[in-house]
C-alpha cells in the first residue's frame, strides 16, 4: 500500500475546494444584482443624471437672469414684447418668415 497517496489527494481536493469556492464567490461579486456589473451600471446611471442636473442648473440660472430683466429693466421687456406680439415701432419694418408647412401650396 501507499501510505502517502491518501494525504497527497486529501491535499489536492482541498485545493480544488478552494479554487472552485472562490470561482463561485468572484462570480457572485461579478454578475449578482448588486455585484461589480450592477455597480458600473448605476455609475453611468448616475453620471447621466448629473449631467441632466448641471443643465437644468443651467437653464434655471437662464431663466432667473431673464426673469430678472423683465422685472427691472423695461427697454428689455418693451422689446420682448415687440418681439413675441410682432410688433414693430413707427418706421420700422417687421418681417415674418414662413416655414414651408405653414406657405399654402400653389394650384
């Protein structure tokens, strides 16, 4: 008999236990639902929504600047009013583009 091949295979299943353990364990922090993939995901995600953020942000902050304006400074508000209603002063001309939906079509 060989005394020293059951200690040599009892050593080589351990081994193989722990390679097939952490196999499993990487696997589960990879594609589990909140695992390395989801992670990436909620990062982009999350970059995405900043980035949506920053430009609302920025369109507030337009939107404030404006609103300031046409509280305080009537040239500006005269002349947004001029320009949404199409109108003009005494001597001035108002031009008026068509866009090709709104021309009628020729007979």
């Amino acid at each position: 008999m060989h005394g020293g091949g059951t200690g040599r295979d009892d050593r080589r299943m351990l081994y193989v236990f722990f390679v097939i353990l952490f196999v499993l364990v990487v696997t589960a922090l990879i594609f589990n639902r909140n695992g390395f993939m989801a992670l990436g995901a909620l990062r982009e995600e999350m970059d995405r929504v900043s980035g949506t953020i920053d430009s609302l942000e920025l369109q507030i902050d337009d939107l404030e600047h404006e609103l300031e304006l046409l509280s305080s400074d009537s040239a500006y508000m005269e002349r947004m009013v001029r320009e949404i209603l199409g109108w003009g002063r005494e001597g001035e001309f108002i031009v008026r583009f068509q866009t090709p939906d709104s021309v009628p079509a020729l007979p």
